[in-house]
C-alpha cells in the first residue's frame, strides 16, 4: 500500500479493516513485506524504529484466522511470510529492544542456561529454535512485564504467541503442547478454526451447520495432528462420542477434553451427549448449566440428531484417509442409512415432515 493510499484514510479502523481485506488477496511473500514497510515508513529490512502502524499490520495478519465465523486460509503468499526469516527477524528485534532496557531482570531466572539476548542476535529463526530455547524467551518477557514501565511488552507478547502458534518448527510446537496452560491451548485451536471460544455464544441454537459443521471439525483435527498424532485420533473418537454437535456443548466439552489431556472421559461424555453433572463447579457458572440445557432442548431432538450424523459422517470422510495412513480407523463405513439421512432432515425441526 503505497504512501498517498495511506493518506487517503482518516478513520484509522477503517483503514486497517482496508488492510485485512487487502491480506486476503496477497499471493506473495514480496507483497506481505511490501504493504508492511509502507506502513512501518520502512524501505528496507532494518527494525531500529518501527512505526506502531507496521506493529498493528503484522498484529492484524497474525490474528486473521481468529475470525470466530469460517475457517480462513492463508494465501500461498501468506503461508509462506508466516514462516520467513523476515518475520523471525521482526520479532527477534522488537523482543530484543525491550531485553536490552533491563539486561539484570531478563538475565535474573537460574532455571534457564540459556543466553536470550545471544539467541535473538544470533541468525537462527524461531522455526529453529529448541522448545528450552523459546521457553526462556518467553519467561523473561514475563519477567519484564511485571514491572509498570514495560507494561507495552503485554501487548507484543499476545502477538508472538499468536506467531509462534502458526510456526511449524518442532520446539514452537513442543513449546505449546508441554507449557501453555491446556484451556488456553485449547481456546486458541477453537479460535482459528471458526469459533467464538465462548459456549454462551451459541446458547439456544443447537445444532447449526453455520456454528459448527465437517470443515471446522477437520480444521482442529488437523491442527491438533501438528502437536499429537494421538490428540488427533483421540479427537475423533470425541466427536463420535457426542450425541448431538451443537456449537455450545462442542466448545465446553471440547475445553474440558483438552483439560484432560486430550483424552475422552465418561464423566464429561456420556450416552446423552454433554454431562451437565461433568461440569467442574469452579470453572462454570450457573448460567452455563442454563444456555447448555436451553441448546439441548430447544429444538426438536430427532432432528437435533439427525443434523449431528450428517456432520460426523462428513467429518469422517474427510479424516478417515489419514487415519488409515497413521494405522487408525474410526470403523464408520457410510451405509445407506446415513445417505438417506440427509432428505429425512426437515428443514424446519418444528415442521413435523
């Protein structure tokens, strides 16, 4: 985006609203960086000043998959950025900028051998560092943080866990299954495949293919075959546990599967779909027993069914070539029962046809 197009904008959300359209059609890498140090009032690759306008781009680009309504796809170009030295590097000098400030705080936890300041110097990217190395990292910006003068650091710490979530090198990965806390872990799954990471989001609507459908479900499977190959089968033997798949029991249920270490317990799945009595008291509130019993019931329950064996059958399809590679199956063959399902559905629950 050049200088005068820049300009041309004086309501500044609706000139970054302008951006995020503009990323869905970037097919290059080149374009990425270009929009960027147009923004950042850069023309080359140098980080010493960054304009807080290139900080709130790449913020933007970063959380364009948490969108809460469809599963985004990234261009070619796009993927391809997320993973580049170019990023890497943006990050390693703006985390350095505030590591260099207060060198006793950052360096003050004997638990970690490793030099952090020598990482974010040296040429490595952070798809090449160790789970320990990105560890430390992160510790010592928790550090700074606690302190009121570096309290901006919050703000650049969402955004590289939002980048470390799209990183495909193993110590991200690692860094994110073994030490993020398994809620959070779980939320941010839920948000880049097309959820609002809230159950009362949803209250009331039971089963709806707009809130949850086979792509979404395909979007988590595959996210969790990055981090587990055993979170991912485990995932589908969730889904076909639950009864019904409506988008509020899916997402409490969903966090409390992860909660137990991704796998599927009977005291939160039971033979009639989400166990109200499996809620743990300290984490939910009344209201949650209410918009959970208000999904369950406020449609008519053969169809609330029915809708849920369309999605798990096409689910199933979609996962079952992989599972087989990896030595699964989910033993759900497509019968002619499940084909008719889908003229059986009524349109209308209420319709009685």
């Amino acid at each position: 985006m050049t200088e005068s197009r820049q300009a041309s904008f004086n309501d500044w959300d609706g000139f970054f609203e302008q951006c995020a359209r503009e990323i869905d059609l970037m097919k290059t890498e080149h374009e990425i960086i270009e929009m960027y140090q147009s923004l950042a009032g850069k023309k080359n690759t140098s980080y010493s000043f960054i304009d807080d306008c290139g900080d709130e781009f790449i913020d933007i680009f970063l959380r364009r998959d948490s969108n809460g309504t469809f599963v985004y796809q990234y261009t070619k170009g796009g993927m391809a950025f997320l993973q580049s030295k170019f990023l890497s590097d943006y990050f390693k000098n703006r985390i350095s900028c505030f590591f260099m400030k207060d060198k006793d705080t950052v360096y003050s936890d004997t638990n970690f051998s490793v030099d952090v300041l020598g990482l974010l110097i040296a040429k490595r990217s952070f798809n090449q560092m160790s789970e320990e190395e990105i560890a430390a990292i992160v510790s010592a910006m928790d550090r700074l943080e606690q302190k009121p003068k570096f309290s901006k650091i919050h703000e650049l710490r969402n955004t590289f866990f939002n980048y470390l979530y799209h990183l495909k090198g193993e110590g991200a990965a690692s860094y994110l299954k073994n030490r993020v806390p398994a809620y959070d872990f779980a939320n941010h799954i839920l948000s880049t495949s097309g959820f609002v990471a809230m159950p009362s989001f949803y209250s009331g609507r039971g089963v709806n293919t707009n809130d949850l459908n086979d792509k979404k479900l395909v979007s988590i499977f595959k996210k969790l075959l990055k981090y587990d190959v055993t979170y991912a089968c485990h995932f589908v033997e969730f889904v076909k546990q639950m009864k019904t798949l409506g988008a509020t029991e899916f997402i409490t249920s969903f966090q409390d599967f992860a909660c137990n270490g991704f796998k599927v317990d009977p005291k939160f799945l039971s033979d009639n779909n989400y166990s109200v009595d499996g809620l743990n008291p300290n984490t939910y509130n009344d209201f949650v027993y209410l918009m959970i019993g208000e999904s369950r019931f406020a449609t008519n329950r053969d169809y609330q069914e029915a809708r849920s064996e369309i999605i798990k059958h096409a689910f199933l399809l979609q996962v079952n070539p992989t599972l087989e590679k990896l030595g699964f199956s989910s033993e759900k063959e497509q019968s002619q029962e499940t084909r008719q399902s889908y003229r059986k559905v009524p349109k209308n629950p209420y319709s009685g046809k």
